[in-house]
C-alpha cells in the first residue's frame, strides 16, 4: 500500500504570526470602500444590475418577482441580489439629508455581500487548515506552529490573495449579480469545509449555498458543485460523518428553497408566470452549448492576468501537494476547480464575469501553496507587485497631474481626447486620500523590503496592497474621467431635454429598437422616461407608443427605417465614444382620404 508523503510545508512558529483580526476588517473595507461613492452607474454589468434593482425599488409587486430593466425581462440572473439591492434603495435612499442616492444605496449591498464571501473563503481554509493532514512537518526540537494558529495564518493569506487578484477589483464594486454569485460559491466552500467536523452545519450551509447560487446566477454552477458535494460524501472517507446530513438536511433544505421563488411567482402572478418561467427554462437550454474555439482562446487570455497571483501558486501547490491530493485541504479546492471548469465548458459564452467562479478555489488552493514557496519565488512574486503597481500607480498619479496642469501639452491633448469636454478640476478631498493611500503603500514596500518577514502571507501582501493603491488612486484623483467615460448620465439628459413637454417624467412610453439593457436602465433612470414593457419574446407590449428610442452604430450609414412612419427628433452620443449612436423618433399617421399623405404627430392630438 502506497503511504502519503511528509508535509511539504516546513516553518517555524514565528513564521505563523496572525494579522489583528480589526487590520483584515480594515483592509477588506479599505478594499472595497473606494468607488462606491460619487459615480454614477457604468455601461455593462454594473448599470444592467443597478437597473433591475432601481426598477425592483420603484416598482410594483411584479418587478420584485420578475427581474427586470425597466420592463425588459433579465433571465441570466435571479431575484436574490437584486432583492438585496433593492431592499437597500428602499431603506436608505435619500438618507443623511439626501447624500445618499439610489446607485449608492444599491452599492452598499455589494459591501456587504463582498464582506460575507470574504469572510467565508477565510473561515473556510481555516477550517481546511489545521486539520492533522494539512500541518507542516514537525520540527525534531520543537518550535513548529500550533494547528489553529496555522491554519489562522493560510486563512490571513487567502484573504490577501483574494484582495490582490486583477480581475476581482472592479466586479467586486459593481451593482451585479456576479457578487452575490461569488457569495454563494464562497459559502459552499465553507459548508463543505465545515461538514468535516460538524456535518449537519455544514450540510446547511451547503444547502443556502446552492439555493444562493441559483437565485442569484443560474442553475449549472449549483448543480455540478451539489453533485461535487454528493461525491464527496459517497465516496471519500474524510466526509463519511456528513452521509446522513446530505438525505436529512442538505436535500430537503435545497428541494424547498429553489420552491420558494416559483410559488411566489405563481401565487401573486399566476398568469405570467408560466411563460416567464418556460422563457427562463428556454434561455438556459440554449445557454449550454458548449464552449467553441474562440472562448477557449478568450479564456486562455483572459486568465492568466484575470486570476494573478493566485493561479500560479495555486499550481504550484498542486505539485508540491502531489502526494496528499486525496486529502480534504488538497482534494476540496481541486474538486471545486474541477466542477467549475466543466461548467466554463458547457457554454460558449465567454464573459470575463464567469471566471469569477473560479477564484474561491484558485485562492483556497494557493493559500496552500504559500508555506511551501522558495525564497526565489516569493522575491519574484513581490518584486513583479512593486514593479507593476508602483508604474501603475506613477502612471496614474503623472495622469492626473497632466490634467490638471495641461502639461505636457502634448500628453494632455491626448488624455483630453479621451474625455472630450470634461474640465480638469482640482479636488481637495480626493487629493488628501489618494496621497494618503500613496504614503500607505511606501511603508509597506519599506516594511517589506527592510524587515524581510518571516511570516508566510509575506509574498501577497504587496499585491494586495497593490491592488488596493491602484483601485483607491482610480476611485479618487481619476474618478471624473473614469466616470465621464462610463456613465450615461450626459446623454441621458440630452434625450430628455429633447422630449416634448407631454412625453417628459414618463408621462407617454417610449419603445425601443437595439437598445441594450445597460442603456436601456440608465435611460429610465437619469431621464426619467416610461420604456414600453417587453413581453417574454422580446416584442413591445404595446406597439402603439409615440416615440421610439434606437441605438446603432455611427460606423453603419445604413439603418433601415422602422415600420411605420416616423420624424426624428433627436440624434445623440456620449461624447467618451464614437461608435454608440442614439436616435428619438416620433411617430406620424397619415390623414385618411388626404390626397399626398398628409400626417400629424400622433401626441398632437
């Protein structure tokens, strides 16, 4: 019979000295902080969510039951955290004599599903920590760390290497589906992490887990994690305790919570919700259809910045680990990775959002590998955080200064052509912390560099540091232009100035044509307007409405005319971009029995 290999890992106890747990606090808030106030909702991901939940908010019974952007039905995504967004615009919008505005409002449930999945994944490598299997080889004269304080220490590390990935940074402060996703994929970690010792615990929060999943992204990611989890149970032995917790807790806890959303549909809905939910179960069948060429080469790019620096650690503590991948601390990270590879592959579509699915194991996985890292590696990995973020960070603070100085002029004639029209205005308040952000970040370089820790988690926390000083410089001294750029507030207005008087605060419905969700939503919400509602097929409820809103594209000279007679009234764009084009047209009708075709505006009447 073969016997598992000695522990890779060999350190000392001072190598083991735990983060004040009110710093990690600090830290994740000092994270997640930066962005949240001050901007308006960004194209893409964050502006659709913010969409759903200001409609949820504002709306009636049947927006809290059916996501949807101002009447256009969202079907990738379910209610949970939009009802959490939601539920935050209702209780805090226009609070502390009206600073707080609805997109912030929505925002601050993102810090708290942030805070909650950050919170999980550490409790999680905790757990998976200081079991037996995962110590570090015993020193022959003592002196090697205690298992809590071990495992205290991989979790303090995990947590940095969540804080220092690239490619959480900016989905972690949008108003999406993709943080409760993250959330709940945390939360089955820590359930099935915790099931070793306490199987019925673990066994719920595997159960609110899977159930979180599915309300908040989709079904395929709860389905092959649940079936991870069965597998485990049934099959390896570290797991056998949980056996009956799976029948008595897990499956009867999951088959009544994913009843839970349909009865509510179907009792205050009853009549849409039959073809709300077999449009839903059509999208999703069409969804699987697995991945093609291009998306295996999008997710060949994408990852190898997307996930640094967990996803090279994580592979190097699956080699180093080689002789106990059958242990719970090696086998549930690798179980999970493999559920959610299969999951990317069933599916061509490509969106950077998915591969947040893959941190939580990426991170668990690596924070295995930091004890067992040569000295050369982890020299590298902090050399390549200093030299990277420190450019990034000149680079931003050169940026800004350029703006506001208009010197060189060369270099601001170019930043000006990228935000054409925004004045460079000095900040007071947003200088004073993005300095201090900066002087924050040479202490720890200078701490870093000078002390040569010991401690394990000391070749991440630079990146995590880094990350953090990037983000806050972005979220402080560069926010007007990267808010400038990314929001729809300016052209949303000019669209509503060019409303006659009897269209304006929603006063007649407006149908559109190629408009996305992201514009549909900050459309309905910065102009005020009454978008016709779209049916489970994607045809206007109502095709009567006066005016009709398109978006095309300026490169396209040819855009066919819609049925119908129509005058344009409107043409605009946001000045950041070239291509997006948006159009208001008014509907006319010709006068029956006129010779020549007389018309009139149909609101003349």
């Amino acid at each position: 019979m073969d016997l598992p290999r000695s522990s890779p890992a060999r350190l000392t106890a001072l190598a083991t000295l735990k983060l004040p747990r009110g710093g990690l606090f600090g830290l994740c808030l000092l994270y997640i902080l930066p962005g949240l106030v001050g901007r308006d909702p960004w194209k893409s991901e964050d502006a659709t969510g913010f969409g759903v939940m200001w409609s949820m908010a504002h709306g009636t019974l049947r927006d809290w039951l059916i996501p949807n952007v101002a009447g256009a039905t969202v079907f990738d995504s379910g209610p949970l955290t939009y009802w959490l967004g939601a539920g935050s615009i209702k209780l805090f919008e226009g609070s502390f004599g009206g600073l707080i505005d609805a997109p912030l409002a929505a925002r601050l449930a993102t810090v708290l599903l942030f805070l909650v999945a950050a919170t999980a994944l550490w409790y999680s490598t905790y757990l998976l920590g200081r079991r037996p299997a995962a110590q570090p080889l015993a020193l022959a004269f003592g002196g090697h760390p205690k298992p809590a304080d071990y495992g205290r220490t991989l979790a303090d590390g995990s947590l940095l290497i969540l804080l220092g990935t690239l490619g959480l940074a900016a989905r972690a402060h949008e108003s999406s589906a993709d943080v409760g996703m993250l959330t709940m994929l945390c939360i089955v970690l820590y359930g099935a992490a915790r099931s070793l010792d306490r199987p019925y615990a673990g066994a719920a929060w595997i159960a609110l887990g899977l159930i979180g999943l599915v309300l908040s992204r989709g079904p395929f990611a709860s389905l092959a994690l649940g079936l991870a989890w069965v597998a485990l149970v049934l099959l390896h032995p570290e797991w056998r305790l949980a056996r009956p917790a799976l029948v008595l807790v897990t499956a009867p806890l999951v088959a009544l919570g994913l009843y839970v959303w349909p009865w509510l549909v179907g009792h205050f809905d009853g009549a849409e919700a039959q073809s709300f939910f077999a449009a839903r179960r059509a999208y999703w069948i069409s969804y699987c259809d697995g991945i093609d060429l291009e998306g295996l080469r999008k997710y060949g790019r994408n990852i190898a910045w997307f996930a640094l620096p967990g996803w090279p650690i994580a592979a190097w503590a699956w080699w180093v680990w080689r002789g106990q991948r059958k242990t719970a601390h090696v086998l549930l990270p690798l179980g999970y990775l493999a559920a959610i590879l299969l999951v990317l592959l069933l599916t061509s579509n490509s969106a950077d959002g998915l591969l947040l699915m893959l941190l939580p194991g990426v991170v668990m996985l690596a924070a295995f590998g930091l004890p067992t890292l040569k000295r050369g590696a982890a020299n590298a990995i902090d050399w390549f955080s200093l030299s990277i973020y420190s450019l990034t960070a000149l680079g931003i603070w050169v940026s800004w200064l350029t703006r506001i100085t208009s010197f060189p002029a060369s270099y601001a004639h170019t930043l000006a052509r990228l935000v054409p029209g925004l004045p460079g205005e000095f900040h007071l308040l947003e200088f004073l912390i993005a300095l201090g952000i900066t002087i924050a970040w040479v202490w720890i370089v200078h701490w870093r560099i000078t002390t040569h820790p010991k401690v394990l988690w000391r070749s991440v926390v630079l990146a995590s540091g880094g990350v953090t000083l990037c983000w806050g410089l972005a979220m402080t001294i560069m926010l007007p232009e990267l808010d400038y750029s990314r929001s729809y507030r300016d052209v949303a207005t000019k669209l509503a100035q060019a409303l006659p008087p009897a269209a304006q605060d929603g006063r007649a419905c407006i149908a559109v044509d190629g408009l996305g969700l992201a514009q549909r939503a900050s459309f309905a919400y910065f102009a005020h307007v009454r978008f016709a509602r779209l049916d489970f097929d994607g045809v206007h409820e109502s095709e009567t409405c006066p005016y009709l809103l398109r978006q095309d594209s300026t490169r396209d000279p040819r855009i066919a005319q819609p049925p119908g007679h129509w005058q344009a009234i409107w043409e605009g764009r946001r000045a950041s971009d070239r291509d997006e084009r948006y159009r208001l047209l008014r509907r006319v009708k010709t006068v029956p029995g006129v010779t020549g075709g007389a018309a009139h505006n149909v609101d003349d009447q």
